[in-house]
C-alpha cells in the first residue's frame, strides 16, 4: 500500500519488527511528528470516500483483465 499511503504514514516493512518498534517509539515520543500524523490521517481519510475506493478497486480489476 505504499502507493496509497507514501508522504501521509511512516512506512516500514512489516517483517522487520525492530524497524517497526523504532517507528513505533519515535511517533509515541515525538510530538510534532505525531500532530504532522494525525493531520495526514485526515488528510487521506477526507480523499478515501467509499466512491474513490469502489473506482480504484474498478480501475484494478480492469487493468488485470486487460479491459
């Protein structure tokens, strides 16, 4: 989902659980970086309308069977 979710959320790879951890501890210290979050997850969630998912999920199926 790094596609969707680049420049909005810290992205790690899911299996490194140290990276993960350090992630973690650094939103749960740093509060400028936490509000930066908090207003990026609004952000995104006012463009993630159930109308733009239903087109994207569309659009995916149609590029997968060369439509």
């Amino acid at each position: 989902l790094k596609e969707m979710y680049e420049g909005y959320a810290l992205l790690v790879d899911p299996t490194d659980t140290n990276v993960l951890a350090e992630k973690i501890l650094k939103v749960a210290k740093d509060n400028k970086l936490k509000r930066k979050m908090i207003e990026n997850g609004i952000t995104l969630s006012a463009k993630l309308t159930q109308v733009r998912m239903i087109e994207h999920t569309l659009g995916a199926y149609e590029k997968l069977l060369g439509m």
